[in-house]
C-alpha cells in the first residue's frame, strides 16, 4: 500500500498523464539514461459489523508515485528506484536525486533496461474495470450491507450462536504511468464486497466457524447480502460434529474455492523468476507432459471486467493471453522483461510493479479450465474420499514439488457427502498430483483473479489418526 497522503480534487487525470510524464523528464535531465514513472490513487473503505454492531469502520484516501532510473549504455545499466507521497517540487526532485545517487552506488546488470519501445502499448476500448457506484451508496447503507449479511447468516439456525461479523469493502484506484522511450497510460479500477463469518456451536459445546463472500466491480453485480449469509450459514452448519479419519490413500477432491490455491502453486512453478533461478520444478520443462491430458491452465489479462484484467503490465505492455498448459503440456513461462531476457525468451505480458522496486511477475486472470461433467458427476463416482473445503499452513516446496498441509473438509461416501473431518493432513508431490488429476468439473466461477473449477486428484495420503 502506498502512503496516504490528502488527495488534490484539482488533479485531474491529464495532470496526472502530466506529472508522470515530468518526473521522467526531471529523471532524464539528472543524468538518467532512461526513467519510468508511476502514479497511483485511491480510496478504500471498510467495516466490520459484529453481533450487529458495527465494531470497525475505516476509510482511507492515498496517492503515491514512484520512479525508477537507469544509468549506463553500453549493454548494461545500473539501476534504482525510490517512492514518495510528497508531490512538491521539494518532493518531487528529491525523489529523482535519490534514485540517481541509488543507481550510481549499484552494480551494472546487462538484463536490466526498459522493454523495447515497438513491444510497448496497452488494450483498446472499455475494459469494464471502473464503476461509480461502488462510492456512489452512503457509509450508512454500507454498513448495512454487512449487518444484513451477518444477520441472514445468524437468523438461518438456532446453533448459529455466535459470529466473527460481517463486513462490507469497497475501493477505486486509478495509476498512470509513463516511460522516457514514449509510453504514456492510465485506468482506473473499482472493487467492492460482502462477507459473513459466523460461528456455530452444539449443545456439546463444540465450535464451528466458517464464511462466504462475494466481489464484484460494480454494486449492481454484488450478491445479496442475505444469500451471501445463508450460504455461509450452511457452509459452517456442515462442519459440525466433525472427526478425524483413518490414515489412508483415497480420492481427494478440491472445492473450486480451494482448487484455486493449486492454480497459484502452477503460477509459481512456471514463474519466470523462480525458473530462471532453478527454484522451480518446471525449469528446463517446456514442451514436456507435467500434468494430466485434461488439465489446461491459462493466464488471460484481457478479460472485460474480471479482477486480473488491466490494459497494460506493469512495464507498459499489453496484457495478453497465455497458455501455460494445455492438455497437460508446458507451453509457456510467465514472464517480465528482466526474466524473459534471462531466459533469452520475450516477456508475456506479466510485469507486476508497485511504487517501489523492480518490477516482479504477477498473475492476470488465472485459471484452470472447465472440465465436462457436473460437480455432482463428479462426486457420484468417488466411492469413498475426502472432499476438502479448507487447507491451512504453507507445506508446499516449488524446489521438489513435496506437499504437505493441513486440511478440513467432508467426507465421501458412494458419491454422497456424509460427515465432517478435521485435525487431518493431505501430502503428496505436486509433479504427481497433476498427472493424477482424473476429474475437472464445469464450475468454474471468477470469485478473484485465480480461479479453478472443482477437481479430483487420486493418490494422495491422508495422515489421520
């Protein structure tokens, strides 16, 4: 997060497309070989309504801008960065001088440099990014949002005893940046949502607590705030009661909201920098079989109106689609100018960068794609398994793929759902996971920027009791 500082309503985008480009100028007349410049603002809001009061309520404005320099043309430059949130002229030169005194005392890097300026651009036409509404509703009925959705999910059954509340977010951003070799963009974002988190308890005393949420760009997009309760009513309700299981080898099958997390492990494996530092099990893969037929997995920045969509990359390329499997073959790395040049491969569009620092690599919109039969379908054929709806702990190592951690879910029995199971870990190998994925339901639902549908992955060890 950029530091907050008081946001001028004098500052209008082109004055921002202005400043931008001026701090690449002040850069350049320092003694800057190159310089790139971004500006970001924004306003957030939210609260947190417990047992029907409201017990946080915060909201923010912040504006920031930060640039980055480049030294040397022989090959090879040396480079720095610095940010601040003082848009002064004071400010504003000492946030140059200090990025060119950093980059003088740094070592000359041949990779380091701006993308070529024939590879810069962004996407054309309305990408469904923006809505006023999202600042349009009073704090008043914000704050009823997440009192509504705490009170759908405690008024739902008489063992919901309790709760962690609910909560209402919205945010808008808008960043511009601009470079020396003529690039020059901006958009602008919104987000909002709606959460419940209540707890359930029977007469044993054993506790239960569970959520569900939804996001959206735009209000008129946002679910209820009584649907988003009720579901996370019966999604807590169901964990009642619940056992450790047998240690054993059975069917695992991820709910999509937690599928999701193994789309990011395949982010990381085919993450530039990872691979280029041998810190990934799929360096040197490309083109080889490293998962199952059915398994394609797609990076898509340009899909109007989803979390991961933007026009340009953080180095003022066009985003763009990848494939990163397809049928269960590597096809492609994702990566930033800096990675690609070290790979001797051109980046994908996937330059992610903030007010400060090098630009890293980050995800668009992230999927696994549909599968063909129903999450139903899929469930009836599991005569017996493990059904997981929560991982906990980070047991994952992208160096050899080993995987380890911490689950809680529901138990399958001939293709039903019966009880709940807690206290249990799931291991296994991420390399031999994704070659044992033997079912991908059609379910698949933006609910962020990583999204999977539900998927079933045979030969994995539960460690129970």
């Amino acid at each position: 997060m950029f530091t907050a500082t008081p946001i001028s309503s004098a500052q209008s985008k082109t004055d921002m497309q202005q400043l931008a480009a001026d701090v690449v100028e002040r850069a350049l007349r320092a003694g800057a070989t190159e310089a790139e410049a971004v500006i970001r603002e924004g306003d957030e809001f939210s609260t947190l309504v417990r047992l029907g009061q409201v017990e946080t309520l915060k909201e923010s404005g912040a504006r920031g801008i930060g640039v980055r320099v480049f030294l040397g043309s022989n090959g090879a430059h040396r480079t720095a960065n610095t940010s601040t949130s003082d848009f002064t002229e004071a400010g504003l030169d000492q946030l140059v001088r200090g990025a060119i005194d950093l980059a003088q005392v740094t070592s000359e890097d041949p990779f380091a440099g701006l993308p070529d300026q024939a590879a810069m651009g962004r996407l054309d036409g309305s990408l469904d990014l923006y809505y006023e509404d999202v600042y349009s509703m009073p704090a008043a009925e914000r704050i009823d949002y997440a009192r509504r959705a705490e009170a759908a999910a405690l008024s739902a059954d008489p063992r919901l005893k309790n709760s962690d509340g609910g909560s209402f977010d919205a945010a808008t951003g808008h960043k511009v940046m601009a470079n020396s070799r003529g690039f020059v963009g901006e958009y602008q974002r919104s987000y909002c949502s709606v959460a419940a988190m209540p707890i359930a308890q029977t007469e044993q005393g054993g506790m239960q607590r569970d959520y569900w949420f939804s996001s959206a760009r735009t209000l008129a997009k946002l679910a209820s705030p009584e649907s988003i309760g009720a579901e996370a009513a019966r999604r807590t309700l169901r964990r009642l009661n619940a056992r450790r299981v047998p240690t054993q080898r059975v069917p695992i099958v991820f709910a999509p909201e937690i599928a999701r997390s193994l789309v990011g492990n395949i982010f990381e494996a085919a993450n530039g920098d990872s691979v280029y530092r041998g810190a990934s099990f799929w360096a040197n893969q490309l083109g080889q079989q490293v998962a199952s037929s059915n398994v394609t997995v797609i990076d898509d920045g340009t899909i109007p109106g989803l979390f991961g969509t933007a026009p340009f990359d953080g180095e003022g390329l066009p985003t763009r689609r990848t494939v990163i499997v397809e049928n269960g073959v590597l096809k492609n790395y994702l990566l930033n100018t800096y990675t690609g040049r070290k790979l001797s491969m051109q980046s994908t569009g996937n330059a992610s960068r903030g007010l400060a620092g090098t630009p890293g690599i980050g995800a668009g919109n992230l999927f696994l794609e549909n599968g063909s039969v129903s999450p139903e379908q899929l469930l009836a054929d599991v005569k017996v398994g493990f059904y997981v709806t929560e991982l906990m702990g980070f047991g994952v190592n992208m160096v050899t793929g080993d995987y380890s951690r911490g689950a809680a879910g529901l138990w399958i029995e001939n293709g039903e759902l019966t009880f709940a199971v807690e206290e249990i870990t799931i291991a296994g190998n991420l390399k031999e996971m994704l070659n044992n994925v033997s079912a991908i339901a059609n379910d698949l639902e933006f609910r962020g920027a990583v999204a999977s549908p539900t998927l079933r992955i045979d030969g994995m060890t539960i460690a129970g009791e």
